[in-house]
C-alpha cells in the first residue's frame, strides 16, 4: 500500500511560526490586555468584542491574507460561512469538488445550501482541466489533507488550474494548519476556513481567512449577538495558534521515527506501517495478526486515548490509539483487525512503542 502524507513543517519553522505569532500579537496588543479575558458583547460600531476585532486582525496579519474572522460552530460552521460568503443565495450553485467521498459534515452543509456537486480527480490534472472547461462553477472546495488513501494531488496545483477559470475557492484547511508551511488561502485560495480547537483552542471557534469582500460578508450576515466570538473566547485562539506549530512539529518527528522503527523488523508482531493523512497526520500499524480490536482494550488500560476529542485538541495529549478511518475500512473491512491508528499528540517514541507492545502481550495472554 503506498501512501502520500503531507510534508510537515520542521521544529526551525515551527519556532517561526511562534516567534512571528507573538511579533503580531504585540502589534495589536498592549501587554496587560494578553493578561485579561477579554470585553465582552457587541461593541457599538464593531458589533463584536474590540478583543475579538484586535484576534482577527493578528490572524489575517499572520496568514497574510486581507481578513480574517472567528465564527461559532469550528471548521464546519467555518466552511459554511466561507461557501455562503462566495455562492450567496442563488438558486442553482455548482460547486466543483475531488472525486471522493465529502467530509460527512460538509455534505450536509451543501445538502442544506441546495448545492449542485460536480467531481474531478484532483489527482488526475488532465481530468480536472476536462471537467473545469466543460462546466460553468460557482466556487470550488478543496479539501487540504487526503481524503482517500491513495491521494496525492498536490493543493498548490490544484488550485492554480482552477484560478485559471476565475472560480472563487474554498479550503478545508482542517488538520493542515500549522502542520504544514502555507494554508490554501495563501497558496492562492480566496478563503481558508479551518477549527482553531485543533489547534490547541477553544471548544467550537472556526476561523475563515482570506479576501476582504468575502469576509466582510460574513461578518455582515453573522450579526447576532449570540453569534459573535467573546473576547476571552478570542484570546484562547491566540494562545494555542502560539504553542500549536512547535508542539505539532515535534508530534510529526515521533511519527517520522515511529515509521521508521516500525518498519524495521524489530518488534515482531508488526508486519509494516504507514504515515497517513487520515484525517489528523498519523501513523496506521498493520499486524501480522488479527488481534487489532483486543489490543485497542488494553491500550487503553496502559494510559492510551480511546477516542479523539477534537483531533489534537487541548485535551488530547496522551498518544491515541484508535481504530483505522472509515476509508480504510470501506477499501478492506478486514482491516480493522489487524490494523490500529497512532496519533502520538504529545507523547514521545518510548511511551507509545512501550503501549504497543505490552497491549499486544497482554492481548495474546487474554487469547
């Protein structure tokens, strides 16, 4: 089986990422105002907290882009706001996307929007350039990480071939911010919309950056009061868009090494293991035995997460082990016997080997 994970960042950018983050903070902050929680409610004129305003201006500075802004309901609500800031109320919308199943969640988000979907290999450039000169597209929605198993398009070119037909585009930057070196708006999206709860923030902000005249209709259609991002709300994204790079750089050196040992014969019972974009960056483990499921059982005795929170949240820093993705086993159900998922979050090479193998005796003594 032959995979095509993303390039993670290494810890020299990621240190970067960090230093820059605060060089903008300071920008817009006073240093006692880092200190607090926030305003807040709907500030006259802003309609938002001025906290809130200052988060969003920090952002867009950050990702280089013209706007940003914080929305209620994560990375689903984010990509709602970004395809409805682009397709408006139209009564026909076709929305070019990859030839793969659609995250389950954004799929209601185009069945509540009447959205038209139309599939191009994204894999496949010549296919792509066939469907975008044979079809008139209102926006497109690239999802940034791999959405099947033998992904390997390229976002970058992706989205050059389809600016050349002047369509507005969407990112699903989901489990790709701060892991890789450019979000899509920066690669040339108009929009990125992603979950800052992945990245060590608060539970249910999504964020939306990109071209002013799409943002500025989100903040104009998202004026209730209950909708808005409060003030300490906005300064928690800050905090974990701060410590987020450097902790996921050194996330993806454990999984670089565990690769590595994995696939080096020595511990016995694994016959060989992948780096993946299952969603999250991880690592998937194939045993030589059908014993995946009882190993789950005790790996969760010995310390391991039994299921994830958020997907590297700030809750989930012991290593999760976990079932392999849905798409995994739509390709070969068997597999979920003999194949276990590995995010390491903030675990180190020993625990995580160490789990795996006293999770396997403690399997085999059960049998």
């Amino acid at each position: 089986m032959k995979t095509y994970p993303l390039e993670s960042i290494g810890i020299e950018i990621a240190k970067e990422k960090q230093f820059k983050m605060i060089d903008i903070i300071t920008k817009y902050f006073q240093g006692h105002e880092v200190l607090t929680r926030g305003d807040l409610g709907v500030v006259k004129g802003l309609n938002k907290p001025i906290t809130t305003e200052k988060a969003e201006k920090v952002i867009a500075e950050f990702f280089g882009s013209e706007g940003a802004v914080l929305v209620r309901g994560s990375g689903t609500a984010a990509i709602k706001w970004g395809l409805y800031s682009i397709l408006g109320e139209k009564s026909e919308r076709k929305v070019l996307v990859h030839k793969a199943p659609v995250y389950p969640t954004t799929d209601v988000t185009f069945k509540m929007m009447g959205v038209e979907k139309i599939e191009a290999d994204f894999n496949n450039l010549d296919e792509l350039k066939e469907v975008l000169k044979n079809n008139n597209f209102d926006a497109a929605l690239v999802q940034y990480t791999r959405q099947k198993i033998d992904d390997s398009y390229d976002i970058k070119e992706v989205i050059a071939e389809i600016k050349k037909y002047n369509i507005p585009i969407v990112t699903d930057d989901n489990y790709a911010v701060m892991k890789v070196n450019k979000t899509g708006s920066e690669l040339g999206a108009d929009l990125s919309a992603f979950s800052t709860f992945k990245l060590l923030g608060p539970e249910g902000i999504g964020c939306v950056v990109g071209k002013k005249e799409f943002i500025d209709k989100i903040v104009s259609s998202n004026y209730s009061g209950g909708g808005q991002v409060q003030g300490h709300e906005a300064l928690d994204v800050l905090r974990g868009l701060v410590y987020a790079p450097v902790s996921l750089a050194i996330q993806g050196e454990v999984n670089d090494k565990l690769h590595k040992i994995f696939n080096s014969g020595e511990i016995e019972f694994i016959k060989g293991a992948y780096l993946v974009n299952a969603q999250s960056k991880v690592i998937v483990v194939e045993l030589k035995e059908n014993i995946a499921e009882e190993m789950l059982v005790h790996a969760e005795k010995l310390g391991a997460l039994p299921n994830p929170v958020g997907a590297e949240s700030k809750y989930e820093f012991s290593p999760l082990f976990y079932r392999v993705s849905g798409t995994f086993r739509a390709t070969d159900p068997a597999l979920e016997k003999r194949m276990i998922r590995i995010n390491p979050n903030r675990a180190g090479v020993e625990t995580i080997v160490r789990v795996l193998k006293e999770s396997y005796k403690m399997a085999k003594e059960v049998k």
